[in-house]
C-alpha cells in the first residue's frame, strides 16, 4: 500500500508541475526568414524575429498587433518571402 500512495504522489506532482508549466505561456508576435507573420506560444529559435512579446495570453498578443499585422497575420509579410509557387509538380515545365 505505501508504494501505491507513493506513486500516486509522484504522478500527482508531475500532472501539476506540467499543469502550471502549460498555464504559464507566454506569446510572441514573430516574423519568420520568409516573412510570414504569426503568433507563438514559445520564444522561435533559428531565424525568426520577435516582433512583440511576450504577452500572458494570445489574446493579448492579437490586441497588440497593428493593422498592417493583422492584415499580414499567417501570410507573408515585408520580409523576402518564398513568393506564391505553385509547389513541386503543379507548374509547368520538367516537374510535370
């Protein structure tokens, strides 16, 4: 029976220290290397850029965005993107 109550324990502690660690996000408004604008829950590593932040919720996050933003919010914004190709296949040319 105390092995039981121990992992027990041990199993409610690891389902509260992961509940507070997923209630304590913090947002971020970023820009991507192709220029898409979007909204993280983590801090972006690589070549992303971080346009605002950190916000307490997203909601946050989305009041802060300008309206150029918003508008640009999931598509490419001013940064050198990838353009709008028609993806491998779907051109016209060899890949076809």
């Amino acid at each position: 029976m105390g092995n039981f109550r121990c992992i027990f324990l041990m199993a409610a502690a690891a389902v509260f220290l992961w509940s507070t660690q997923a209630l304590s996000a913090e947002y971020y408004v970023i820009e991507t290397k192709s220029g898409i604008i979007l909204i993280t829950d983590h801090q972006p590593q690589g070549e992303a850029v971080v346009l605002k932040g950190p916000f307490e919720n997203r909601e946050a996050a989305e009041a802060a965005l300008s309206e150029e933003e918003k508008k640009n919010l999931g598509t490419s914004g001013k940064g050198k993107g990838q353009g709008k190709g028609r993806g491998r296949g779907q051109g016209q040319g060899k890949n076809r």
